[in-house]
C-alpha cells in the first residue's frame, strides 16, 4: 500500500489543474533543469531525434532531477513539445513573438506531442506519448490582434501561444486528439499507471 501521494515534476499550472480536478492527491516540485538548454541541445544532437523523443527525454529529465532530491518517491514528469514543418517550437518569449508564431500557424496544422513519465528508485519506469493534429482556421489580422490584446502576456504560457479551453479555441477549425494531451498532460493513461501503482483506487 502507497502511503505518500506522487510527485508532479511541474511548475506548470495546466497540469496541477488537470490532476487537481480529476481528483489526483500530488504534491508538487519544481525540477531545478534548464530546460531550453537541454531542448535545444537535443535539437542540435545528430541523427536529430523526433520530436516525440524529444518530449519524452524532456519530461525524463524532469523527473530524474526531482527524484534526486525526493529519493524513495515515485515522481511524475511531463512535457510537451509543438511539431510544424519540421520545425519543433518553443514558447514564445514576447507577444511580438507569438504574433509572428501564430502568423505561421494560421490556415495551416501543427501537431503537440505530450509525454509523461513515472520515474522512482532512481530510474524510470513507465513513459507515454501522445499526440494531437491540430489546424488552425485563416483568421484575420484583425482578430488576431484582437486575440493578442485579450490575452496579453498568457500566449507567453504555452508553446503554442493558445489556451485551448479558453478564448485560444477561436483560433482553430478542426482538432483531432485528446483534449488532455492538448492541455498538457495524457490523464487517463496516467490514471491507469497510477492504478497500477495502488495511488488510485481500481
């Protein structure tokens, strides 16, 4: 029997959302990597991995930082990484660049690819990687200024300047995936292992 609940490897605030209201007890450290460095130097590596891997190492190394400093944990990491015309984004660092990332992606589609890790005793344990297709419509760029202006400093937020269950949901025409793997974590396959793991009931 578990008696302490996992750890989510995040600072991000979509995924404590996600597990908080599925009603999943974590506790939450913020892993102490420099992630652009270590995604751009996988970007870099050669042959180049994809961007699947990419993510999946990302939220690999989370984890695996975290458990170092909570030994005896078990320790969740994720991350997300967004694919265009071989090109793999990062988030936008102003809203001058996600203007110009966002200009890119209209009237066209784009992948996220999120993965998720359990890591405890020192090594990982189970990973999952999940994919979404997303197009967005050929807005205006009258509405996306408009759409910048509302949302001010949250296209910062994430990779693809975009909240999908918020106002970031005007922006596309069709979307195929899972809602959660937008959003940044693949809940229910992580639910399964977490079951698995005796966090969760069965």
């Amino acid at each position: 029997m578990q008696y302490k609940s996992p750890i989510l490897a995040s600072g991000s605030p979509f995924r404590r959302a996600i597990l908080v209201a599925a009603g999943v007890v974590v506790e939450i450290v913020v892993p102490q990597i420099d992630e652009s460095f270590h995604k751009a130097d996988l970007e870099r590596a050669s042959p180049r991995p994809s961007p699947g891997s990419i993510a999946l190492k990302l939220a690999e190394l989370k984890a695996l930082d975290v458990l170092e400093r909570h030994p005896g944990r078990c320790v969740i990491g994720s991350d997300q990484v967004l694919a265009f015309d071989g090109e793999i984004f990062s988030k936008p660092q102003s809203i001058a660049a996600a203007r110009q990332q966002l200009r890119r992606l209209r009237g066209r589609s784009h992948e996220l690819l999120t993965a998720v890790v359990v890591a405890e005793d020192g090594k990982t344990l189970w990973t999952h990687m999940s994919r979404a297709r997303l197009t967005m419509r050929d807005f205006s760029d009258a509405f996306l200024e408009d759409y910048l202006e509302r949302q001010g400093d949250r296209v910062t937020a994430t990779v693809g300047a975009y909240e999908i269950e918020g106002l970031g949901s005007q922006l596309f025409g069709s979307i195929e995936g899972d809602h959660f793997t937008i959003v940044g974590l693949p809940l229910l396959p992580l639910m399964d292992e977490l079951r698995n793991r005796r966090f969760l009931k069965t």
